[in-house]
C-alpha cells in the first residue's frame, strides 16, 4: 500500500510540473532521400521544403524538463529509364518523426542555452510509387516502396529558449542517427539516409 501511494505522490508530483504545448517548425539541413543513376535508370529526389507539427514539454526542478515532438514532412520521387522497356515511377507520400528528448536548460535569465538528447521514431505510413511501362502497352501497377516502414534512432541537439512575454521562442539545431534505412530500390540508386540534421523553431504557452 505504501509503495502505491509512493508512486501516486510521484506522478502528481510530475504532471504537477509547468507544462507547455505548442507548434514547431522548420527546414532540413539534410535530404531525407539520396538519388543517382547509372545511364540505364536514373532517380531524382527533390529536396523537402518544410517540417511541421506539435510540440509538448514537461518541465522538471534542476532546469531539466521532457519533450515530445511529432513532426510532418512530405516524400517525393521520381526515376525514368530502359528497364524492359521504357520504365517511369513516382512515388509521394507523408513521413512522421516521433522525438522523445530530455532537455537541460542553462541558468539565465531570459535567454537560456538548452541541450537536449534522446531517441526518436520515424514511420512512412502511406507511401506508394506508381510504375509505367511502355513495352508497348502502358502498365500501371502500385506498390510500396519502403523496405522498413518504422525505424529508431538516437537524437541530440541544442538551442536557446527565447522568453516573451507568454511565449517561448526556442530555435534549435537537430541531428539523429537512424538505426536503419527505410526506403531503398533494387539497383541500389535510391536509398534514405542514415544521418539527418534539422533546423527546427518551436513556439510554445
């Protein structure tokens, strides 16, 4: 009975806290995708412009605090070439990052220096890439095209918390080491990348 209420007292003692919500946003300083040809067939990968979503942090006593992100970025490719004869595909589809990251916020008064670390969850739940085949007939066919829908990674990063007024302005630089990659073709000229650095603005309440 004890150890219950030890547990209760400490989990109000946690979600007692200040807690904030808000937006981020922000660029990739990386591509999310790595194309190339060989002559025969060749991918293309353009560069994704934006990376939105939620924010929500816990902040904890020592100027520690717990935060959890889930971010949105849209996928795109396309590759041509003489595969059987002449082959197009495109594919597009949504990519959500999960951040999970203990921060560390340095003591000054209105502008607070922070590093963070922790793990994050990536998931392409809906991507598809469409094939057409001129030999001589048109062929459409749908497929997936990821190899590893979920994968882990490791996070760290830095930044400075902004205090106005009511609102946190908290730019910050992001890299994270996935443990495996998600989306790579039979020719081995299209593959996601391992390392991925972000540029990222939070505004929290």
């Amino acid at each position: 009975m004890r150890s219950v209420l030890l547990f209760l007292l400490g989990s109000m003692s946690v979600f007692a806290q200040p807690f904030s919500a808000g937006i981020k946003a922000g660029i990739p300083l990386t591509d999310f995708l790595e194309a190339a040809g060989n002559g025969t067939f060749d991918y293309t990968a353009p560069t994704q412009r934006y990376i939105i979503g939620g924010m929500a942090e816990v902040r904890l006593p020592l100027g520690l605090g717990v935060e959890f992100d889930a971010l949105y970025r849209r996928l795109s490719y396309s590759g041509s070439g003489n595969i059987a004869g002449f082959t197009t595909i495109n594919a597009s589809g949504s990519d959500w990052e999960f951040p999970l990251l203990l921060k560390y916020r340095f003591h000054f008064p209105v502008v607070k220096p922070y590093l963070d670390a922790g793990v994050a969850w990536d998931t392409i739940p809906g991507l598809k890439q469409t094939i057409t085949q001129i030999s001589p007939a048109v062929l459409e066919t749908e497929a997936p095209a990821v190899t590893r829908n979920t994968t882990m990674g490791f996070v760290v990063g830095g930044g400075v918390d902004i205090h106005v007024v009511f609102l946190h302005i908290s730019p910050e630089i992001r890299f994270t080491r996935w443990n495996s990659t998600q989306i790579s073709d039979a020719l081995g000229l299209l593959h996601s990348n391992l390392n991925q650095g972000e540029f990222l603005v939070g505004f929290t309440f």
